[in-house]
C-alpha cells in the first residue's frame, strides 16, 4: 500500500486556511438558516417580477441601482417556482465559494505563495459577510460583484504575462458582467489602473502600452455606464454630493469600521487592528521598499471604493453621519480590494513564503504560526458575526418565524381550500419597515407564489370561508363578528 506524501509546511498551511474558510462559511450559513428569511425588498422585488414581463422587468432601474443582470436573477428565481430561503442561501454561498476561488487564483497567477492562501482565507472570513447571507437583495449585488472582480483579477493577471486578445476580451466581458451586478464594478478598473502602476517598474517595456490600453479602455466603458447609470436611476446629479466636510467624516467613520473589521471585530479593536497595519506596513516596506507603491495605491482605491457610497445624498438623508455604522452590507467587497493589495505586497516582501520572516529558523515554526492565527481569527470573525447579527439584524428570526408560519398555513389549506380568500392586511414592519401599499398581505403572498382572492375588511364581512393573517403569521379563520 502507498504511503502518503508527508505536507510540507507551506502546503499544510494552504490546507489549514482552506479548511478554516470552508468551516467559517459554513457557520455562518447555519447561523443565516437559522435565522433569516425573505424580507424587506426582497419581497417587494419578487412581486414586482411576477408582475411584469422579462425585458420590462430588467430595464426598470431599483431604487438607485440600474443592474439589470441582478434583476434578471430575480425574475429567474421567481420563474423556476416559489422561492425558499434556503434555496437561495445555497445559491447565495456557492457564487461567494466561486469568489472565493477565483480570488486565489488571480492571486496565484500573479505569483504562487503561500501568502496567498492566507490572503484569501482573510476575505473568507470577513466578520460582515454574515450580513449578506441574512440579506438576498444585497447579497445579490456583492457576492457575483466579487466574483466577477476575481474573474476580472485573473484575466489581467493572464493578460499581462502572455498578451494575447482572448484575456483581454475575458476581462472586458468580466467588468461589463460586474456592472450588470452591480454599480460599484466601475471601481474594478480604478483597481487595475492602480495595480498597473505599483508594478511598473516590474513590467517590460513593450507590454506597457498593452496593459494601459487595456485599463483605459475597461475604464471608459465603465465610465459611460456610470453616466448612464445617472440617467436611468432618474437622478439628476445633485443626488450626489462632494462636499469634502462630510465626505471626510463619512471616510474616517468607514476607515476607522474597516480596519477594526479586519482583526475580526466590528467596533472596539480599532487600536489593536491599527498596531497591527503599522507593523506589517513597516515590514513590508523594509524589506522590498517599492511596496510603498502597492500601499499608497490599494489606499486610493479602498478610499474611492468607501466614497462611492459616502456621496449618496439619499443615504444621508436616512442615516447622516451614522451611515457607516448601520450598514455593514457596505464593506465585504472593500475588503475584497484589501486582500488583493495586500497579497501583492507579501508576494513582493516575502517572495518564499512566510518562513523568510524567521530567516534561518524552522519553516514549520512559521507554518504553525500562521495557522494558529488563522484560528485566532476565524473564532473571533466568528463570534462577532453572530453578536452582529443579534444587535443588528433582531428583526430578522422574527420575520423567519413569521413567513414559516404563513408557509405551513397555507400549504395546509390549499389541500382543502381552493380558491383561497384573505382579508388583505399589513404585514409587521419587522418584516418589511417600508410600509405602505408594499407591506400589503396581498404583496407578500404574491411574491411567494401564491394565488388567493383579497378582500377589503368591510367587503370580507359579507363573505364566508375568508382568513386572515394575524401578527404571527398564522392562518386564521376571518370573524365575522
């Protein structure tokens, strides 16, 4: 019987981050499973594509985003039949799995090292994440964005090493496909650009003109998206403000979240992610000094990914100064630009891997090292998810419970009640706070597939076999009383 080859230790940390990602993702699907459910917008969107046909659908901008791939999903998943939460949370983690892979590789293919693993393993378990696994419509955005940015990453990196036209075409269909997703994909050539020019002295001379014609020409096709985008949406262009005043609260607010977020905590570890950054900023920047373009690059990018959000009028009109703090939905694929910068600077500083920090001392020191703070992070990202999810997300079990509740009643009944007949009524505001004619009984079960007749309270009280959905969502029989 052949015997297995012993690891060495750069792979054993390659498997020990892969296994911790996987583990990490899976808890939090428990903990979404648990806990989550159709809400909100979702709701509100499902109806709206049961309504409409297919091209009408995907032409209509939502809210302020015009995405029409997003849109399209939406009307597929209402087409394939009733739409279950569970189901869409498989989907949801499979397109972060692919981000996730796809991220490595574009990493590898840059330069393989062990670094990468480690890299890629720190945007899997991104302590907000869990707020896109609780969100459909958000996830919806972000998760193909990432890994449509990932596919993007890859065909550049194949595209500067062998210069032939098919990776060109991949990134440029990878970007077009990001902004169908999602607006923010107009930052994927600002990312490129950045990345082009930290490497410029690495780059031969004849192939710089190539990757800039590139760059420039994914950056005007994002650009002219991004001014149509201002004219679909039916915004004129004061929706967005400059104002530097707010613009540098907005900016220290998210900077000051995100790097607590990168150490696994969402608020108080600010000090402690700060000492970490200096120290690996210095160490890399001493050991390879051209590093200091990466940094000073991967924070103009990361800023601009920030800002993108921060110049909503709208958004500021809701929330004010404290928008960085209520929507941590915001920031998964800013750490997304985070990792990559940071990959291509370890990549550069320590082109051996981990064990060159410890010079002549053992490599399996530096490899048990790393995967205990892999650990160490995965258990606090962990920990600090679900406590986000508790203080941030209550109303989302309620809702769970409720649209449970619904489901089981009237599967129940449609065994013995055909047609069925409601009193159309509100729903919770837990499980849609928008109100109005879309909080509608007649709205929710519509998007969930349902065909029943509803009536008005008074015309109800002249009819027999007429339910009604109480607070719960249980089904109960209309009193005529």
């Amino acid at each position: 019987m052949p015997r297995l080859r012993r690891l060495a230790p750069e792979e054993t940390v390659v498997l020990a981050a892969s296994v911790l990602a996987l583990a990490y993702t899976l808890s939090l699907l428990w903990l979404a499973h648990r806990n989550g459910s159709l809400r909100g917008d979702d709701i509100v969107f499902f109806s709206d594509a049961r309504r409409s046909r297919f091209l009408d659908f995907i032409a209509e901008p939502m809210d302020v985003h015009a995405v029409p791939l997003h849109r399209a999903v939406t009307y597929l998943v209402t087409a394939l039949g009733r739409p279950s939460f569970d189901r869409l949370l498989v989907f949801m983690a499979a397109v972060h799995v692919l981000g996730v892979v796809c991220l490595y590789r574009a990493l590898e293919t840059f330069a393989p090292n062990p670094g990468n693993a480690v890299a890629t393993f720190w945007y899997a378990t991104f302590v907000e994440l869990i707020c896109l696994f609780l969100w459909w419509t958000s996830a919806l955005h972000r998760f193909p964005y990432v890994a449509l940015s990932a596919m993007a990453l890859y065909a550049y990196a194949r595209f500067r090493r062998e210069q032939t036209p098919r990776w060109a075409l991949a990134v440029l269909l990878a970007v077009v496909a990001a902004l169908g997703f999602f607006e923010k994909g107009v930052v994927i050539p600002l990312m490129l650009a950045a990345i082009e020019a930290s490497l410029v002295f690495e780059t031969d001379a004849r192939d710089r003109a190539r990757n800039w014609l590139l760059v420039g020409g994914i950056g005007a096709i994002a650009l002219s998206y991004f001014a149509a985008w201002r004219c679909a949406v039916g915004h004129d262009w004061s929706a967005l403000s400059l104002e530097p005043s707010r613009l540098l609260v907005y900016g220290a607010s998210s900077l000051r979240m995100l790097l607590s977020a990168t150490v696994g905590r969402v608020y108080e570890w600010v000090w402690a992610a700060a000492v970490f950054w200096v120290l690996l900023i210095g160490v890399t920047i001493r050991r390879a000094p051209r590093t200091a373009l990466l940094w000073i690059s991967g924070l103009l990018v990361v800023t601009a990914s920030l800002l993108s959000t921060g110049i909503s009028v709208a958004r500021f009109q809701v929330w004010g100064n404290m928008l960085p703090y209520y929507s941590h939905r915001y920031y998964p694929d800013v750490m997304f630009v985070v990792v990559v910068f940071v990959a291509l600077v370890w990549q550069r500083a320590f082109p051996s891997g981990a064990s060159a920090l410890r010079g002549r001392r053992s490599r399996r020191l530096s490899a048990t090292s790393a995967i205990m703070a892999m650990t160490a992070l995965s258990m606090v990202s962990l920990i600090s998810a679900h406590r986000l999810m508790k203080t941030s997300y209550p109303e989302t079990l309620e809702s769970k419970k409720y649209i449970d509740n619904v489901v089981a009643g009237i599967d129940a009944l449609e065994r013995t009640h055909r047609p069925l007949a409601f009193v159309d009524g509100t729903v919770p505001t837990h499980l849609n706070p928008l109100g109005g004619d879309s909080a509608r009984h007649s709205i929710l079960l519509h998007a969930l597939g349902y065909r029943a007749r509803f009536y008005d309270v008074r015309l109800a009280r002249r009819g027999r076999g007429v339910y009604r959905i109480a607070d719960s969502g249980r089904i109960e029989l209309f009193s005529h009383k």
